[in-house]
C-alpha cells in the first residue's frame, strides 16, 4: 500500500552545499525539511550525487523522527563524487550508500536516474535486478527519471515500474499525450524541473548570466527563452509567473506530485501559496497552444 503523497513534494537537488547556491549549513538544511513537513509535504526526492551527498544526509538527519510518515525516493546512476555509471552491481552497493546517509532501512523508490536507451527497453537485467532488491525489502518501489517521449513509451513496456519521474513543463509538453497512458497504468508520475531552471519564474531576462549548470545555455538559447517568457507575461499580464507555471502543472490530474527545488523558507513558503492557485482552462489551453506552435517542431535544449 502506498503511503499518501502530497501534490507539492520537496526537491533536494539544492539541498546542502551547492557551489551554485552558496552555503547551506547542517542547521539551516534540517529546518528546511522540517518546515516543509510540517506544512503537510510528504515526498521528499534526493540523489547520491545532489550536493556531493548533502542533500541525503541532511534529509536522513531531519526526517529520522517521522520517516514513517514520508516518501523518500532517491536515485541511482550519478554516485556522491559525480562520477556516472549504470552497471548492474552496482545498485546494491548504491543504495546501500543512501540507506546510510538517509538514516533508514529502505527507500520508498529507487530511480535509474537518466539511464541509456538499453536499460529502458529491457535489454539489460537492471529491473530484474531491482524486483530483487524490492523483494529483499531495500526498496518498497522502483522506476526511472527521463526526460523524453521516446523514453516514456520504452518504459511503458515495462510491467513492474510503477514510477515515472519526467521532466515536464510549459517549454517541455512532448509527453503530454502520453500523460494518460502513464496514468491507466497506475504508475506514480513525479515532475521534475516544473520552472525550467528558473526560467518559468519570469526572473530572467535576455540579458541574464548564468554560472554552473546553467551555463549550458547558448546566447541564442538565452534570447529564445527570453522571448518565450515575455509571451507567457502577455498571456498571464503578470511578469511574475511561478504561480502560473505551477499551477498549469496540478491542473493534470495524471500528476502525483511536482518537485521544485526549494532552497529558502521564504521560496517553500510561495510554494505552498501557489499550490492554492486554480489555473484558468483558457490560461492553461493558450500555454499548449503556446508549446503546439513555437516549440514543439524546435524543442528547446534542456
């Protein structure tokens, strides 16, 4: 049976200390998690590699004297130095490692955290590998986080996956047909970069600059993104556009839970008022229309 999941989850990717967000401390990491339990989150997603390890170990020091009470997925494939690798040996010893930061005895789900086409169209002995563990109780659930439509139907193939987390917002709708099938599945759907890195905020202009992982972006991609969000501020009349963005996402009801990375009270605090805001049908239908007729044939870059 599984445990009762909150619509608005907890993304740990920026939980502890990321070169890109400065210092977050022990301290200030564990009332994070606290505050957003206590305000009625129960699904908490993590990875080795978040933070070189942080992001586990602060959740497992926060969550120890109510873990029974929250959903804890973590990931495998991107171990704490940042190294990147899918053997199938590997995943016991894996887990293990995040069983020990996290403080418990099991993880509610593993995740393939963005494997190769072969691991999704069953070619390896990866799920069989993980159906193991999950009879041996170091896992209750397992499944994959990916990122595209020719991804989600290889692993639709898949009897025993039961969670799909994708990445999936306004500039990223490639799978939305497929949102139905993932759901007459029965398999729990986790959305992962629901503010396209910031973007979808409005905050960021074409004049923005960016470090670390964002610096990933062309000029060009910088330009395209800029004009797409002086659209969506057309549409909304507000140049503030998280609620929006959000809200397009809990208007699915194929959606389980949406995980934005959440890195201050004050941003889990918006979090939490925005999950409140109801999305107008014709808001939501001008944003696919939006997705149908300036991105899809050009897909952006993540």
């Amino acid at each position: 049976m599984r445990k009762p999941i909150s619509r608005l989850g907890f993304g740990g990717w920026q939980l502890g200390n990321h070169q890109e967000w400065g210092q977050m401390d022990e301290e200030q990491g564990i009332k994070l998690v606290q505050t957003a339990f206590e305000n009625g989150i129960t699904f908490f997603d993590t990875a080795p590699n978040y933070a070189a390890g942080r992001s586990e170990i602060y959740l497992g020091m926060a969550t120890k004297l109510f873990r029974d009470k929250i959903y804890l997925n973590s990931k495998y494939g991107h171990d704490p130095d940042g190294n990147i690798g899918f053997s199938v040996a590997g995943i016991e010893p894996s887990i293990r490692g995040s069983l020990k930061r996290l403080q418990t005895t099991y993880l509610d789900s593993l995740l393939l955290h963005n494997p190769p086409m072969e691991i999704l169209n069953g070619a390896t002995s990866h799920f069989q590998e993980l159906e193991r563990l999950k009879q041996v109780g170091l896992i209750r659930a397992y499944g994959v986080s990916i990122d595209t439509a020719e991804e989600v139907e290889a692993v639709l193939k898949q009897p025993n996956v039961t969670i799909i987390e994708l990445l999936y917002n306004i500039f990223f709708q490639s799978c939305r047909k497929l949102l139905s099938d993932i759901h007459k599945r029965g398999i729990l759907l986790i959305i992962k970069v629901p503010l396209d890195s910031g973007w979808l905020t409005g905050k960021y202009t074409a004049k923005a600059a960016f470090e670390g992982i964002r610096h990933r972006w062309s000029q060009e991609d910088i330009q395209r993104r800029a004009d797409l969000v002086n659209q969506l501020s057309n549409i909304t009349k507000d140049t503030s556009l998280t609620k929006y963005a959000m809200g397009f996402l809990f208007s699915y009801p194929e959606i389980t839970t949406i995980i934005p990375g959440i890195k201050t009270i004050e941003q889990l605090h918006d979090h939490l008022n925005h999950q409140k805001y109801v999305l107008p049908h014709d808001i939501k239908q001008q944003f696919e229309n939006l997705y149908d007729q300036s991105i899809a044939k050009n897909p952006l870059p993540w």
